[in-house]
C-alpha cells in the first residue's frame, strides 16, 4: 500500500505595516486550516518566480486593494515555522 505524501507548504512572506504607532491587522475566518479566528498580518505563499516582497505586494493588492512597490519595504529577516508536521520559512 502507497503512503499519499502532502507536499510542504510553500515558502511565506508577510509584511508588517504601521504608521507611528498603530500596525494594520486582520481577523482571519473561521475556515483557514492554519490560525483560524485569529488576529493576523498580511500574506501568504511566495509563488515560482517571485521574490518575498513580491508576495507581500501582491497579497496586499488582493486582500485590501492596497498598492505597496517592493521597494518600499524593509526586509526584516526570515523565520521558520512548524506547523503540525509541516515546517517552513516565512519572510518578513
């Protein structure tokens, strides 16, 4: 009998955005399988091709209609994140 493999989840990117002193957040739904009915910033998965702060760029553009240029931002550094059996970089 086969063992059915889940790819690992891709590689992230998230950007942090705050004005003085307050950050922008967002409550995800109830639905997400990662982090539901909590508090969160802005991203999601680096697709092929892309740099991290392309990612946040355009995760921004569909989630908010938020126009950010990449080089706007400051790279913060990466982590890894294990979720469940799952283990990934997230870039900030």
């Amino acid at each position: 009998m086969e063992e059915s493999v889940t790819p690992p989840a891709p590689d992230g990117a998230s950007v942090i955005l705050y004005t003085q002193d307050k950050v922008l957040l967002y409550k995800r739904d109830s639905r997400p399988k990662i982090f539901p009915n909590r508090w969160a910033i802005f991203g999601g998965g680096i697709e092929a091709g892309e740099s991290p702060q392309e990612t946040v760029c355009r995760e921004l553009h569909a989630e908010v209609g938020y126009l950010l240029l990449p080089q706007d931002l400051e790279y913060l550094g990466k982590f890894k994140v294990l979720v469940g059996y799952y283990q990934y970089t997230v870039h900030y």
